[in-house]
C-alpha cells in the first residue's frame, strides 16, 4: 500500500492522539481533567447533539470534515470528561498483558477486569499455565 504524504502526516498524527490518549489514561484524575480541558481549548470543541444512522441523539464535539485525529481527540476529551464526572476513573485501566498497549474501561459488576481483550486475558493465562507446568518452548 503506497500512502501519500497527506496520509502519511495523518497517521503520524492519529498515533500521536493515540500516544496522549495512553497518557491521559494513565494520569490520576485531577490530571486527566487538565489535560482534557487542554484538548478541548486546543480543538476550540463546540460540542453539539446530533443523530445519524442508527444511532439516537448523543454529542459530537468535533465536525465530520475534521481530521481524523482532531476527531478522535474530541470524541476522546467527551468521554474522558462523562468518565471523570461521574468519578469513574478507577474503572480506567491499561491492560495486564505485559506485551499489549491496550486500554479498557472495566464495566464488569465487581470492577476487577485486567485485560482489553479475551485474546490477551487468553495468551497470559496460557502462559502463566506454561510456567507452572514446567513447559518450555526452546
């Protein structure tokens, strides 16, 4: 796939968002409020409700016609925002697998969620049941 130069600066800034995104995720909360606030300053955001395909009524803070990476960043900013005003941020959590950048919220009932997928919860408890069986792969 050839990927033009616009492109290109596209990506680079979508994994920069991506970067931050991690970053905020990581922050404790009264943190993640200066950096959602800092977001929403930089996209001057005019959130507004809106209602497409089969979606109701919810918030977009960002226009259609913006770049993928301001949107990702608007989007982002509302719902870290619902999150921290509900005080939620506990439920933020960067997975348990040491090899995944992954990054969940944790809506389970008893909050004790580790892992972004079940294809990670899957490979670390394999794993962890190598290790204990003496199984080596060399």
């Amino acid at each position: 796939m050839i990927l033009t130069i616009t492109a290109h600066a596209e990506l680079a800034s979508v994994v920069r968002t991506r970067d931050e995104l991690r970053t905020i995720w990581s922050l404790p909360r009264d943190g993640q409020v200066d950096e959602i606030n800092r977001w929403l300053r930089e996209l001057n955001a005019t959130p507004e409700l809106v209602r497409h395909d089969r979606f109701d009524w919810h918030l977009h803070a960002a226009s259609d016609d913006a770049p993928l990476a301001n949107r990702m960043r608007a989007e982002g900013a509302l719902a870290l925002a619902e999150v921290t005003r509900r005080k939620q941020n506990d439920r933020m959590r960067v997975c348990d697998a040491d090899d995944c950048t992954g990054l969940l919220v944790d809506l389970s009932r008893n909050g004790s969620k580790r892992f972004c997928s079940v294809r990670c919860g899957n490979r670390v408890n394999q794993q962890g049941f190598r290790e204990r069986m003496g199984d080596d792969d060399d």
